[in-house]
C-alpha cells in the first residue's frame, strides 16, 4: 500500500500545481456535469455531485463555474453531452490499469488512450479484463504529525473505517464507500485536517514492477492523466518508494 499511497500523494501535489495553470478545472467540470447528469442539481441528495464540488473548491474554482457547470448538466443551461466510459489494459511489468474517462466522441478517445498504451509499451484488453481485480472503497489520507496514532484509530474506527495504515509520513484511512462521508465528518468534528478524501478504486493485491520497467509504467500512467479526456487512472503496481520519487522529482 506504501507505493500506492505515495502515488496518490504525489498525483494529488501535481494535480494542484496543474491548477494553478488552469490545466485541471476542463476535468473537474466535467465530472460535475455528469454528476449532475446522473443525480440531479442538489448536492445533499447525490453524493457523487457533492464529492465533485468539494474537490473543485479544494481547487479554488470559483462558485461560478461550479454553478454553470451543474446547469449545463441538468440542462438548465446548453452544453455538451459527456458520458463515462472505462479502458483497461495492462502495463510494462504486467500491472493492471484501469482507465476512467468523459468523453463526447467514444470513438476518438478510444483511438487516443489506445495510441498512449502502444506507445509507452502497454496494451488495450477488453470491457472486464482487469476491472475485477479492482474494489470501491473510501480513501483519506492524514499527515502523523497532525495526530497521534491510538487518537486517529479510535475516531475513524468508531466512525465505520475498515482499516487504517501506518505509512512513513501519514495515515491511510480506508473505509467502505457508504462509511466514506461518516469518517470524514467525525474527522471534520474533531478537527483532524487530512490531505485527500475520496472515493476511488483499490486493488485487491499488487503486482512488483522495478527497475526500467517500473519508470515505463509510471510514464504510462502519466501520459494517461495528461489526456483531456481521462478522469481517473487506477493500476495494481507495487513499486519502489524510491523509484516513485526519483520519478516524481523527474517529471
């Protein structure tokens, strides 16, 4: 999990510096017209609208695109039609990934993340090939220095969490997707700040990936995010925390 949690860490660091570029706010629009799309304009009843408001305001995006985002998406206001799909394939090393993305053309972006896994050396399976080696589960994640161990384990445990790892600079907080928002309300209650909070795609075991293997994966990956298209890229590697830094420092 160490690796994981790292990556995730890592793309989240990325993520916010892309926000300040503006390179981010297409994605998360996105995710919120089609939130609002599949469950209606009011956050308090559909919790996938929620979690993507609440993460484009960790983005500082202003209210107002927020606003014109959830109209064009109830189609109180005109705007284009995104639907989600899924892509799955295989990485360098034989790790599993699983491609998340919005997408108005199926077609193009068919052909665009196909073309990515070519060219960094992976290949394209098809609808089911690795997705069941994926689970939905709630993910937070909580500087140490923040807390004390035994003080977070009994907040979160008490709260519904299923697991909480101890990793070299943080907690990772693991629930089910419908204890999600209880955890992160009795975090919220007791004023433990976290770094990330969301619900997204664990793998049930992980595959080694080293050496140069290991950094064409992570550029794989990488060049998945990028595509305009993509919402989310989740795979089974383990690798090395010092590959994964090395890389992170690189890029």
């Amino acid at each position: 999990m160490s690796g994981h949690s790292k990556w995730a860490q890592i793309k989240h660091k990325k993520a916010k510096v892309d926000a300040q570029r503006g390179k981010i706010f297409g994605k998360l629009i996105r995710e919120i017209m089609v939130a609002a799309r599949m469950g209606g304009g009011n956050p308090e009843f559909n919790p996938r609208l929620r979690m993507a408001i609440e993460k484009a305001k960790s983005y500082n995006m202003p209210w107002d695109n927020i606003e014109r985002a959830i109209k064009k998406g109830t189609g109180e206001l005109e705007g284009q039609a995104f639907e989600q799909v899924v892509y799955e394939g295989y990485g360098p090393g034989g790790a599993a990934i699983m491609v998340v993305a919005l997408t108005d053309n199926k077609n193009r972006t068919a052909g665009e993340i196909r073309h990515i896994f070519t060219k960094y050396g992976g290949n394209m399976g098809g609808a089911g090939s690795v997705a069941w080696q994926f689970e939905e589960k709630g993910v937070i994640y909580v500087d140490r220095e923040a807390v004390s161990e035994d003080e977070i384990l009994e907040v979160v445990l008490d709260a519904g969490a299923e697991d909480v790892k101890v990793e070299e600079d943080s907690y990772t907080i693991i629930s089910s997707p419908k204890d999600f928002e209880n955890v992160k309300k009795a975090l919220d209650e007791k004023k433990i700040p976290y770094t990330q909070a969301e619900v997204t795609m664990l793998p049930k075991s992980q595959v080694k990936v080293e050496a140069k293997k290991a950094e064409q994966l992570l550029r794989l990956i990488e060049a998945l995010e990028d595509q305009d298209d993509v919402q989310n890229v989740y795979s089974n590697f383990d690798i090395p925390d010092e590959t994964l830094k090395a890389f992170s420092e690189a890029s």
